[in-house]
C-alpha cells in the first residue's frame, strides 16, 4: 500500500511496488478486478505532499479512481 510510511517500507523490502493509475486501468482489460473491493494505486507526489492518496475500482462495468487522506488506509 502506498498510504503510510509504514506501507512504503514495506513495499521497498518486498521488493514490490503498486500499480500506477495507467497500469490499472490495464489491468481490468484481462479481466473484471475489484468488483466489490478498492485498491490503492500509486499517487503522484504532488498529491501525496498535500496528504491524499488515490485509489481505485470497477463499478457498473466502468473503472473509478477516488481520492482519500492517505492517513485512512
């Protein structure tokens, strides 16, 4: 997750990052993903200063990306 710092510390020892906006979007094109569920993806820095992250789902066949206080997750 790219809310916390606590997530990214984790995303650097995984090895593993999270998808970009454009990347989930391409995703859902091999499939229909977060139905009934929300992912975040990673936010560009000039959101994150400001304390917002993005996340994003697939709702009545469409793929929605939402804004939150990163603090939420």
């Amino acid at each position: 997750m790219s809310c916390g710092p606590r997530c990214l510390e984790v995303e650097a020892v995984k090895g593993v990052s999270l998808l970009t906006e454009a990347q989930y979007c391409a995703l859902q094109q091999f499939g229909e993903f977060d139905t009934k569920t929300s992912s975040w993806v990673a936010t560009p820095p000039d959101v994150r200063n400001l304390g917002g992250a993005l996340f994003c789902d697939r709702r009545y066949g469409k793929v929605f990306v939402y804004h939150n206080g990163a603090e939420s997750c």
